[in-house]
C-alpha cells in the first residue's frame, strides 16, 4: 500500500474516513496497524488518534468514489434558444448629433 498524502483527499473525505474508522475500532474491530502496549497508553486507547495512525500509515482498506459529471449534449431548451435567435440589430452609423429643428412660428 502506498503512504498517506493530503493531498489525495479533501479535509471532509479524510474526515469521514477517520470518523468510520474510529467508530469501528471503537465497535471493537481488529486494529490493522501493529502498536505496542505504550504506543497505546500513549494514545490514551483513543479511536480517532488510532485511526489517524492507520491512515497516515496508509493500510485503510477504505476507498473513496468520487461521481463525476456525466457527459450529455446541450440540452433541449437550449437548442430551442438558439433556433429562435432573432437576427442581429443593425449598428447605427457614427454621425454627429445635431439637434432638432425648432418650428418656425408666423
């Protein structure tokens, strides 16, 4: 097994994975990683040190699945868009402004 990196998993995935760990060996599971009586009692028998330990020592049977996005084309409302497409508005031409004629009164 390869060791454990950080930045293989995100701070919540490593979080669950400690979490169910802990909560297994607590459950009474086989602890996987081999420590001595004063590693032990240096932990204080505590599930999340211990599963820490496993995991930074890369021997975790536990597997993450990450779903990725699946591919599909635009969808139907999008091409229905892009079919009603109203041609473009002409620009108008850059002459300058002047201004309206007044109304001659008699």
């Amino acid at each position: 097994m390869k060791n454990f990196s950080k930045e293989e998993y995100t701070k919540y995935e490593i979080a669950r994975i400690l979490g169910a760990r802990a909560l297994q060996i607590s459950a009474n599971a086989p602890i996987l990683l081999k420590l001595t009586k004063e590693q032990l009692e240096e932990m204080h028998y505590d599930a999340i040190k211990i599963a820490e330990a496993e995991l930074e020592a890369g021997i975790l049977p536990i597997t993450i699945k990450r779903p990725m996005p699946k591919k599909t084309g635009p969808s139907p409302e999008f091409k229905e868009v892009v079919e009603k497409e109203e041609p473009p508005i002409p620009k108008k031409e850059d002459k300058p402004v002047e201004p309206p004629e007044e109304p001659v009164e008699e």
